[in-house]
C-alpha cells in the first residue's frame, strides 16, 4: 500500500483501506529504545530522558499503561521491550515494566531468542520457551492472551511488539521463516537501495520474507479478533518504530534522517476509525498514545507531546502542523525536519552522540527536494540556488527544537555550493 510491488502485505493493505491510514508517517526517534520510549509516554526521548538506547524508563514515567489502568483496563505487554536496565538483556525488573500488569517479555529480545528459538520471560521472571518461528511464538501468545481477557468482564489494552524486521545481531543477518529468503531473492530492489547498495543483495530477501510472515500473524490476529466478536468495539494500530536503510546512509541499519530509516506504516481500526480513509497529513509517532487514550475515551495527559488524530476524523481540514520533527542519537547528535517537499537534516560536530543528547551548535548536513528526488540521492545542503528554502527550513528547525523542550540552538549554514540545478522558486520553501 506504500509502494511496494511484492505484495508483502495484503492483510495490512485491507485493514488500512477499511480503517484510517496515514502513509506519511515518521519514527520521532529512529532507534529501538528511544523510540519506544516516546510510544509508551507520548514524549519526545529528551524529554523522558530515554534518548539512547539501554537507559530504562524513568521510576515516575507515565506510560500508556498507567492511564489505560486508571481508565479502568486490564494492562498486558508481550514481545520486546528494551527499556529495561541495560545490565538486563532478558528479564525486567517489575518496577521497569512501565506500568504492566501482565507481562510475556525481554528486554531486548534480539540478544536472548533467535528465529527459532524464542524466549521471553513472565511476571515471575522464569523463562518462557515458546515454539515455532519468532514471529509466530509471539503472535500465538498475543492471541491466547487476548482470547483469555475477552472471557472477562473487564476491557483490556495490549501492547504487542514484534522483533522483527530486525536483524539478528549475533549473525548480522536477517533470518526469515524457511524456505521465504530464497522465495524474495532477485526480486524488486527500492531504487535508493538499487542505486547506494550497502547489504542489500545479502539482507533484502530475508527482511521481505520476514515483513511476509508478520503480514500473516497481523491477518490471524485480525481473524481471532473476528471469531471472539471484539472486532467492532477494539481499537486496533499497526506501526514499526524505525525503518531499515541497509548500511547505505552510515555504517549500520538506520539513526539516519532519510526516510528508509525514520518512515513507518501506520493504520488504526476499529471504533471509530473505521472507515476513516486515508490522511493526507504529515503524522508522528508521538502522535500515537494521545490518539489511541482519545480513541478509546480516556483523557490525553498534558504532559504527552503529540496530537491525537481523531479530530481529523471528524475534519479533515483541521489545524495539523504541516512537518514533523526527528531526534537522531547514537550515530549523531542530529535533528531533522521532514515537510511534504523538504528533508532538511544537521548534526553536532565532534560532539560524542553516545554521551550527550543534544548541543548548543549544529551544522547543516542534508537537504533533499523529495518532490524532484523522493529516494534521496541528491544532496542539495549548501546549495547557491537553494539557500532561501535552507534559511526557511532552518528557522522552522529551530522553532520545533523549542516546541520540544529543547535549548535555543544555533544552525551553522553549510559552505555554498553550486550544483546544476532549475531555479527554485520562493514559494516552493513552504511545502
């Protein structure tokens, strides 16, 4: 539904035509920890203070399990955490659950389980082998669990987090059920991977084939929710926090500002986001927590940072900001803007991104006209021809580094440059 011609996932293409799709949405933290962080407290990562990975939630974090608790939900976390204190791989302290009152868990489920050997661990903390493929150990779990709290007179909230498309770290690999690696080798390559290259010949297949099989678990979730009767009255969202660039944009697998690393899918069902359609308007992660308590009834907290997307529901002309706002640690301390037409990116030189969350300084590094270049092959920053769209964009920067509780931070303009270009109109700065 997103672009790709492989027919990856039908049953995720069919919930998001019958529901409310959002194809323009964005990761606010395009790292495993960080992000998931700003899933469960609806903050920006410097906010929480979770901005890199293996630092745990804090003790008085709010998260989407206490206000789902306290609107009267049975609470249940399943799948990988990484929130957890990084001397933990597996098990999690109860007071870093984040609220959770059930809990089928690992911290980071990449470094205790493989493909066919999945664990994760209880309330007890015990180890819990469950058999089969990763992906459909967990899925198997998720639906027992939502078959068990459906007998009960109580509504209940799951957060279900797969590992995969994640690469197996210990064999820097991407392992997909039997049989679907060599089913998707030598086919449909995106043209930003066909024309930068990184791993993608090794890894591509495999992370197909693994989109593939969550495709199906997503459909067999869908199909137990049918068979219980909760279809019509459980709010249902689908996302990823990160995207995947192949070793093409820096020496791993994302904490980049292009959109292979930072764009997700993003679908809600049921309630009243059935028959929602499809939103035009640029969307965040952080949006997500305001949108499912809103969704579902209960208050959105002040301190949450996002928007709730249920007034889009109602108005598709609703006030909506018209970009989104992107931290980016561990690889560099760097800050992108991301508008319909514009990717514009800068990073802290020589400060060291695993110590410090952001600067006072910044440099401008990317800018891309996704309108002529949507897989970003054409770095514009510096550009003569583009300068006043740069100063446009570095303002705007600035402006939402605020809005999130960020420092007053100076922009360094990148050296000028003259780059064989048509001329860019003024008003092209604003899209």
């Amino acid at each position: 539904m997103n672009g790709n011609p492989l027919g990856l996932t039908p049953n995720y293409d069919r919930f998001a035509r019958r529901g409310t799709h959002a194809p323009l949405a964005f990761s606010c933290q395009p790292v495993c920890g960080p992000s998931r962080s700003c899933l469960q407290t609806g903050q920006y990562a410097t906010t929480s203070g979770c901005w890199k990975n293996d630092i745990p939630l804090p003790a008085d974090a709010r998260t989407l399990a206490h206000e789902f608790a306290d609107a009267g939900y049975r609470t249940g976390y399943i799948g990988k955490w990484h929130l957890g204190d990084s001397a933990s791989l597996g098990p999690v302290a109860p007071h870093q659950r984040g609220g959770y009152q059930d809990w089928l868990a690992a911290n980071v489920l990449e470094m205790t389980s493989d493909a066919y050997d999945c664990r994760v661990y209880d309330e007890q903390s015990r180890e819990v082998r469950l058999p089969g493929y990763r992906v459909d150990a967990l899925t198997d779990a998720a639906i027992r669990y939502i078959d068990q709290r459906s007998r009960e007179d109580q509504p209940f909230f799951l957060f279900f987090s797969l590992l995969e498309p994640h690469h197996q770290n210990h064999r820097d690999d991407y392992p997909a059920p039997e049989g679907l690696t060599q089913t998707y080798a030598g086919r449909w390559t995106p043209p930003d991977l066909a024309a930068l290259v990184g791993n993608a010949p090794q890894n591509l297949p495999g992370y197909c084939g693994m989109i593939k099989r969550i495709d199906e678990a997503f459909g067999r979730m869908l199909d137990a929710l049918k068979s219980l009767g909760l279809t019509d009255d459980t709010l249902v969202a689908f996302t990823s926090d990160h995207g995947c660039h192949f070793r093409t944009r820096n020496d791993e697998y994302k904490r980049s500002c292009h959109d292979a690393s930072i764009r997700v899918p993003l679908a809600l069902g049921g309630g009243g986001f059935h028959g929602g359609g499809e939103l035009s308007q640029m969307v965040s992660l952080l949006d997500l927590p305001p949108t499912l308590l809103a969704g579902a009834g209960v208050s959105v907290p002040p301190a949450m940072q996002g928007r709730s997307l249920t007034p889009l529901l109602r108005d598709r002309k609703a006030a909506w900001r018209d970009d989104v706002f992107v931290q980016i640690s561990e690889s560099e301390v760097g800050r992108t803007l991301r508008t319909t037409r514009w990717k514009y990116s800068v990073r802290a030189a020589g400060v060291d991104a695993y110590a410090e969350s952001a600067a006072s300084r910044y440099t401008e590094t990317f800018l891309y006209d996704l309108l002529a270049d949507p897989w970003e092959l054409t770095n514009l920053v510096g550009n003569a021809a583009h300068a006043h769209v740069a100063a446009e964009l570095r303002e705007r920067l600035q402006r939402r580094m605020v809005e999130a509780g960020e420092t007053a931070a100076h922009i360094e303009p990148a050296p000028v440059v003259s780059l064989p270009q048509r001329r860019v109109e003024v008003r092209d700065a604003t899209d």
